[in-house]
C-alpha cells in the first residue's frame, strides 16, 4: 500500500524523494525524542495489529499476558516493520518496494522463523490440519490457502498498517529515517534475538520442521523479492491530476474487500477469491495513489477500513485454549473502538500537519 507521505501543497500525502545516505545530521536535535518515540509506537502497533487485534490465541482478554507478549512479539513483527520502514526512507524505496520488503519478511516470519507456513500441525492446534487439508499441494507440502493468507497477512496487518498509521500521526517527521544507524543495528539485533528464540522452540518442541528444500525455496523467493524492491521498487510512479473518490469511500472499500478477504473459506474457491480480491485492488490502489488528489487521509482511510475489517473478524473467531466468554468479547470490543479510534486520531493529524 502507499507510503505515508506529507505534501505541504496539498495537505496530504505523496510517494517521497530518494533521500540517499543517512539524512539524520540535517534533523534538529529537538526532534530526537519525537524519532524515538515514533519508532518505539510502530515497534508496539505491529504485534497489535499482526496478532492482537483478532484475539485468537490464549491471552485474549488478558491485560497481562497481552503485555507480556510485546516483549516478543515487539522485536519479533515490530523490529522488522521499523527495519522496512527505515531502509525504504533512507534508500528511496518507493510504495511498491516497501510491499516487496513487506513480503519479503513476511515469507521469512511464516517460512523460515515459525515455520507455520510448512507445517501440517502447527503447535498441535485443532483445526490446523483442517486448514491446510483442502489446498495442500503436496509435490511443495505447502497450503496455497495459508501460503497467501499468512503472508498477506504479515504485509497488510504486520508491517504495512503500522508504517502507515504512526507516519500519519507525525507528518512533519515521515519523510525521514527515525533512527540513526546504532538504533538500525540494536532493531537488527532485536529481531535476529526473537526470531532465533521463536524458531529454537519450534525445533525443540514441534516433530514437523520446513525441509532443506522448502527452507531453500523460500530464501529464493526472499532474494527475488529483495531485489525487486531495490531496483523496480526505487521507481519514481508518474503522478497525474486524476479525480479520486473521497476518503470516506476510499475507507468503506478497503472495508469490504478486507472483511471477504477474512472470511474467504479454506478452500481452493477461498484461494480463488482471496487471490482476486488482492489482484483487483492493488493496481486500483496503485493507479488512484499516482494521483494528485490522493491524499494523506485517503492513505488513512485506506489502513483505517483493513484495520477495522480485522477488528470485526475477531468477534467470530474462537480463541484458543479455555478463554471465558466476557473476556474474548471485551478484548474484542477493546480493540475495535481502539482500531476506529486511532484511525480518526491519524484522520486528523495528518490533515493538519501537526508538527
């Protein structure tokens, strides 16, 4: 999806400049604090939105364990959405890039990390076999059904709705690399920490692991994926003055084709559907972002409307292990006028350029 970009002309967003090398000596020293402070947000908002937000897993309703959990989850999706971001502004890495990063690790979290995207029993969860049952290609022993709900998963809820909303709260500073290259390197080392913590106990505790040549396949498709964000991904797109629905529509849009696409059956029809909805929307995104007119809270509405569509998801999902009702629901209510509540918040920072 498109970067969050400030257009001082339009009050908006636009895709940004090649900024080329570490632009952090031109930032004043008085805006260290707000870089960090932006960067540790998005580290918080990715585990949100990535595992939060549908409340699937035992600590649903739990403040506790829901807070504990950031302490790995923060570096394990957090990390990562603040290395993609940082690289794609200091390198000039246009929209287009930042979603082939976005896949990129989000293949590397399901495929090589977890390993969820290569198992058949993933954590002896109930309805995993289930799942994967309908779509296994077995020459791959791969799911097409998870191979494309994970990973988009990962790129839209993980990485790319967090980048967005938090640039969106501080306009003035999303041009810019947030961290200088010590803080790059402690966020690298955060990650490679709690992704070898996470695949050390899935090797420990799990008798199904991704094998040589699925781990060798899916490296391939990271390097493919990697190169493709350095080269086509630095683009700079033609911009036109095209007219643009509202953000209003922009929001309702992304609403509907997010909730299908989260609902879409584990079957090869599910695959079909969730496939076309993802290649129906991206040009239609792509196309309408090029536009003048496109503004930054269109790109909020955008977010704010996959976001919510999640949020809604979690009212029917089961959690996993003995969750009490009150609670699930609660933690469901919780995190919807949290999701509606924090796109408003970006709505309106992002229109007034707040500084």
């Amino acid at each position: 999806m498109p970067e969050a970009r400030r257009d001082p002309h339009r009050g908006g967003m636009r895709t940004s400049k090649a900024s080329g090398g570490d632009s952090m000596s031109e930032m004043p020293v008085v805006a260290e604090g707000r870089r960090i402070r932006c960067a540790v947000g998005l580290v918080l908002l990715s585990p949100v939105c990535a595992e939060y937000v549908t409340g699937y897993d035992t600590s649903t309703g739990d403040p506790v364990q829901l807070l504990g959990g950031l302490l790995i989850f923060g570096p394990l999706y957090g990390a990562p959405a603040l290395l993609i971001r940082e690289l794609s502004r200091r390198f000039g890495v246009r929209w287009q890039g930042t979603l082939a990063l976005a896949a990129a690790l989000g293949i590397a979290q399901a495929g090589l990390i977890d390993q969820s995207l290569f198992s058949e029993s993933y954590r002896d969860i109930d309805y995993w076999a289930g799942m994967v049952a309908p779509t296994l290609i077995e020459p791959l022993r791969l799911s097409a059904y998870t191979a494309v709900a994970f990973v988009a998963g990962h790129v839209i809820w993980s990485f790319c709705i967090p980048i967005v909303m938090i640039e969106a709260l501080r306009p003035d500073l999303a041009e810019r690399p947030w961290l200088r290259w010590p803080g790059l390197i402690v966020t690298a080392l955060l990650y490679v920490a709690a992704a070898a913590l996470v695949l050390g106990d899935h090797l420990h505790t799990d008798t199904q692991h991704a094998s040589a040549g699925q781990v060798a396949g899916a490296i391939g498709v990271i390097a493919v994926l990697v190169g493709f964000a350095w080269t086509g991904g630095r683009r700079v797109p033609v911009r036109r003055d095209t007219r643009v629905p509202s953000a209003w529509v922009v929001g309702a849009a992304s609403l509907v084709a997010a909730l299908i696409f989260n609902v879409t059956p584990e079957s090869w029809l599910g695959v079909v559907a969730g496939v076309a909805i993802l290649v129906v929307s991206a040009p239609i995104v792509a196309r309408l972002a090029r536009s003048r007119r496109w503004s930054g809270r269109h790109v909020v509405a955008l977010v704010t409307g996959a976001l919510t569509a999640r949020a809604l998801v979690g009212f029917v999902v089961t959690p996993l292990g003995a969750v009490p009702p009150e609670a699930k629901y609660a933690h469901n209510v919780v995190f919807l006028v949290g999701a509606v509540l924090l796109g408003w918040w970006a709505a309106r920072r992002t229109s007034s350029g707040h500084r």
